[in-house]
C-alpha cells in the first residue's frame, strides 16, 4: 500500500447508550495502524465521549476514556471539535478528556471537505 | 462532498448538523431522511434556505415506500439507486450523517 | 470505478442492510466495480445463516450470499464485532471453543484492516447506519 489518505472519522453519538463509540475507537487505531492520516471529529452528542470522569463500574461496561488519551501513542493527534456542540452543552475545552482543537462549525466544514474518506457509525 | 442523511429532521439533528457544517456540494436523502422534502413539514424553510449552498435530492424509492412521492417540494431532484450511484461517483467523497 | 460499502447495522430493524444491498446492486448495474462489503457493528448479523424470515418477506442474508456469489464479491465481516455477536466460521469455532457455526455462504471473517483497506484501495466508500 503505497499511497496515504486523509481519513477522518466522525462522531456524533454519546457513549454507552450505543456501541458506536467504542467501535469507532477501534477502527481509529487500526487506521492509525496502516500509518494514515487520520483525524477525529466529535460534534452533537459525540463531544460527550471525551468528557472526564467517566466512571462506569456501576453499569458494568468497560469505560474507554483513557483510549482517548492514548491515541497520542499511536500519532492520532488531529482531534476536532465542534464549539457550537460544546457550549450547547454547558462544557469547555477544560472539561475534556484529551487535548483538542476547538473550532467552528464552518472550519470543521473545510476540515472535512479535505478528505478522502469519512467514516461515521 | 455528497452529504447522506438518513434521518427525519423532525425527530433529529442531521440534516440541521450536516447543512450547518457542510461547505457545499449536495445533500441526498434517503430512508426516513426523505421527510424532509414533503411539502408543509416545519423542517421546509431551514431546507429551503440551504438550497443556496446545497443541491437537495431524494431517493424515490424510499418517497414512494412512505407515501410522500406526490408531495416533494420544489428544487428537490428525486433520483433512484442509479442516480444514488451517479452522485457518490460524481463527489470525490461522501459523508452519511447518521 | 471502485466502490466499497460499510454496513453498520443488521437486517430487519434498520433499513440500513436494505439500502446497502440495492446501492451495491446499482453499482454493479453501472458497470462500476466492488471492491469490498465490509460489515461492522450489528452488521455482523447480515451473515448469520439461520435467519428464518416469514415468507412472504425478503431473505435478507441469502439475498446477500445470491448477490456475493453472482459477482464474485469480497463480504468481509468484521471479527471483533462478530465475536461480540455469535457470528462463527470453522475457524473461530476451533478457536474459541463454540459447539456450532453459523456463517452463510460468500462472507468471510476477517480483521479491522480490511476496512482501512477498502478505504485506501476504492475510490468511494459508502457508510450504510443508523
């Protein structure tokens, strides 16, 4: 495999409620693994994975917060994140699990208008 | 970009997320997405406005299956599986807002 | 060209599987080529071989093996999420010790990779969900 492509994947759903969080971590650090672009977008309830604290021995699931923190591990350091989604609700960059960069919406527009392949689940 | 939706904007947000972020290009709706092309739902004047920004399609199938094929406001194309295909090739990506 | 398709969710409760299998129809319809079907999350469920839908309703698994053989398509589901789920080859009974198998015909199981794959290697992909 020769060439390198902008992957960015998507997310925009809670995590727990649904697997999909959880799932699109693990293709994250596949891609991640095949040495591609990548980058994470979280907007809507997506910027809820990567909220601290999450204690989840009470519901007995496997919390994955600290995934978050590893992807710099595995050069995954492009993480986006949508302002609008964020003040909708009542959080801050500060309440977040892992560094990122805070943007508009029509910036994370442009963001994605730049890739090759979008993945969401 | 082809943008994908496959959601009511009546019951979610994204259609209203995809065309608040979405630079350009065009947006096709399919599966319950298609409800927000009937005419007179209270989701129409937000779709209206982004058809500055955004081609609007429908797949037809998915009209047809709920009823809503006679009631397709204008500036919407409806297409089928075929023209689903044609669109993804013609956008050098695409994104499904699920 | 070179599609490739990700299917997120299983047959019946999404119409996710549905719209996938007459995109992937349409697109071979086109003259446009498959690279790859790549099943994921509770899309493993698209390739268990013991679904019994009434008659009278379509048989969305065997609709996918008739559709997979026919052309000759690479249907690859995902093995984390099938594992997860009681989607099981012969390999996967051996390896973890299940009394049964239960994989219909033109699926394969195989790793995330392959996703990334489709990725690099089409020139579309699609992402059938809910």
């Amino acid at each position: 495999m020769s060439d390198i492509k902008k992957f960015m994947f998507v997310n925009r759903k809670a995590p727990y409620g649904t697997i999909y969080a959880l799932e699109s971590l693990e293709v994250v650090l596949i891609a991640a693994a095949f040495e591609q672009d990548v980058s994470l977008a979280f907007m809507d309830d997506g910027v809820y994975q990567i909220k601290k604290g999450h204690q989840t021995k009470g519901i007995e699931v496997k919390g994955f917060e600290k995934t978050y923190g590893a992807l710099e591990d595995y050069d995954v350091t492009k993480l986006y994140v949508d302002a609008e989604s964020l003040a909708a609700r009542g959080l801050t960059a500060d309440d977040l699990t892992v560094p990122v960069e805070v943007m508009s919406r029509a910036e994370l527009g442009k963001m994605m208008e730049e890739q090759d392949v979008l993945l969401s689940f | 970009m082809l943008n994908i939706v496959n959601k009511s904007p009546l019951e979610r947000n994204a259609l209203q997320s995809c065309i608040e972020t979405g630079t350009g290009g065009a947006i096709l709706l399919i599966e319950d997405g298609v409800y927000a092309v009937a005419r007179g739902n209270s989701f129409e004047p937000t779709l209206k406005a982004a058809m500055g920004k955004f081609k609007v399609y429908a797949l037809a199938p998915d009209l047809e299956a709920r009823g809503i094929a006679d009631r397709v406001m204008d500036g919407v194309t409806a297409v089928d599986y075929g023209g689903f295909v044609d669109l993804v090739a013609e956008y050098k990506s695409s994104q499904s807002w699920l | 060209m070179k599609f490739s398709i990700l299917v997120n969710e299983g047959p019946y409760t999404h119409q996710a599987s549905d719209s996938a299998y007459q995109f992937a129809k349409a697109v071979l319809a086109k003259g446009h080529e498959i690279f790859r079907i790549f099943f994921y999350h509770d899309g493993v469920n698209n390739a268990t071989r013991l679904t019994t839908p009434p008659q009278d309703d379509r048989n969305i698994v065997n609709r996918w093996s008739k559709l997979g053989e026919e052309h000759k398509l690479d249907m690859v589901v995902c093995v984390a999420a099938a594992q997860r789920r009681g989607i099981v080859d012969d390999g996967e009974a051996k390896r973890n010790g299940k009394d049964a198998t239960n994989l219909a015909a033109g699926f394969r199981i195989s790793g995330l990779g392959q996703l990334i794959e489709a990725g690099i290697q089409s020139d579309r992909i699609v992402v059938f969900g809910d």
